[in-house]
C-alpha cells in the first residue's frame, strides 16, 4: 500500500518546478504568503489519493448486464455489442459478429476482426479474474487520471466470431470462423460519483492485443 501511494505522490509531483531556487524578488513576506498557499500539484495529488484511497483495496465485482444497464447512459457497451447474445452469422436487418467483418449496418466500418462472448458465465468469471488479478494497477490508474485500458490472453477460449481471412493483401474481405482467448478491457470511474464508481464500459474477446 505505502509503495503504491508514494508511487503515486511520485508521478503527481513530476514535472513540478523546484522551490530551490525560492523567491525571485521582494522581502521574505513574499515566501511566507507563497508558503502558506497550496501548490496546485499539492492540490492535486490531494484529491488523487483521496480517490485512490476510497476506491478500496478489494476489487469491485462486475456482472456485466447490469453494470451496462446501470452505465449505458456513460458509454457501457459490452452486451450490445459483445454479448453471447449477438447473432453470428451475417443478417441486413440486424447487428451482427459476422457483419462487422464487412462494416454491414450498425456498424460504422468494417474490421478484420470480429467476436462475441462465449456466454455470460464465461464473460463475467474472466472479466472479475482480471478485475481480482490487477486491481492495484486498475486503482492507480483510475486515481490518476479516471480510466484503465488493458489487453491480456485468458488461457482459454473466451469467445468466438471471424476473422477476414483477405486482410494483408491476402485478397478480397472474407469472413472466416474462428475462436479467441485474448481480451481487451475498458474501466472508467462513472462521472461525478461520490464515492467513485468504476464500470466497465466494454470488455470484448479479441484477435489481437
């Protein structure tokens, strides 16, 4: 704990001038009036580890349907676009994992990689692993600056979708079937929370990390 605050008090006070050089000009009640005001970074890192403090040393647990019913007004996304519940194969009238390959509507453009969670057992279990895993690094980011991105591999299959099998010059988009155990995950601290609420704001299998 001691190593993660001063870890933190470290980074917030990089860059600070020194106060080495002290007073430029005037009479020493300039320092004493530059004393008794708080630096701005000394502000700062205030309310950093304030935040890290009440953000606990015990991970959150995310069930991932209702995380995104509570947040989706904050950009939670996983189960609509992610979810087990997604349909696979390629369909004009609806969101699909096979379609994004080809960028078919909802989605904005294509990607040569596309998956869906295996099922909400596996999504939420892998997704609290990671949470339990590195929650000390997932605390000092969301202190620092109010958000995490991560990418880890799972060691099993966690999802399933397609790959463009044309990517690389390989020739024209084409969709082909494939399984994943990479994931890339998004937390932020929901806004104007009081004490501060992570959430996820999307989790997904991936082809890459």
């Amino acid at each position: 704990m001691a190593e993660a605050q001063e870890a933190i008090a470290g980074a917030a006070r990089a860059g600070r001038p020194s106060a080495a050089a002290g007073p430029v000009s005037g009479s020493g009640g300039g320092a004493a009036a530059q004393a008794a005001t708080p630096h701005p970074d000394d502000v700062e890192l205030r309310v950093i580890m304030d935040r890290y403090e009440r953000l606990g040393d015990g991970p959150p647990r995310f069930n991932i349907a209702a995380n995104d019913a509570v947040h989706h007004g904050h950009g939670a996304h996983t189960e609509e676009r992610h979810g087990p519940s997604v349909v696979m194969l390629r369909d004009p009238s609806a969101r699909t994992v096979e379609g994004r390959i080809y960028g078919d509507p909802p989605w904005d453009r294509p990607e040569n990689w596309s998956y869906r969670w295996s099922d909400p057992s596996t999504m939420n279990r892998t997704i609290n692993e990671y949470v339990r895993q590195n929650w000390e690094k997932i605390r000092h980011d969301l202190a620092f600056d109010g958000r995490h991105r991560g990418g880890f591999d799972a060691g099993h299959r966690v999802g399933e979708g397609y790959v463009n099998s044309g990517m690389f010059g390989g020739g024209p988009r084409a969709s082909r079937y494939a399984v994943t155990s990479l994931v890339k995950i998004r937390i932020q601290l929901a806004p104007g929370s009081d004490p501060p609420v992570p959430f996820v704001v999307t989790a997904f299998p991936s082809g890459l990390l």
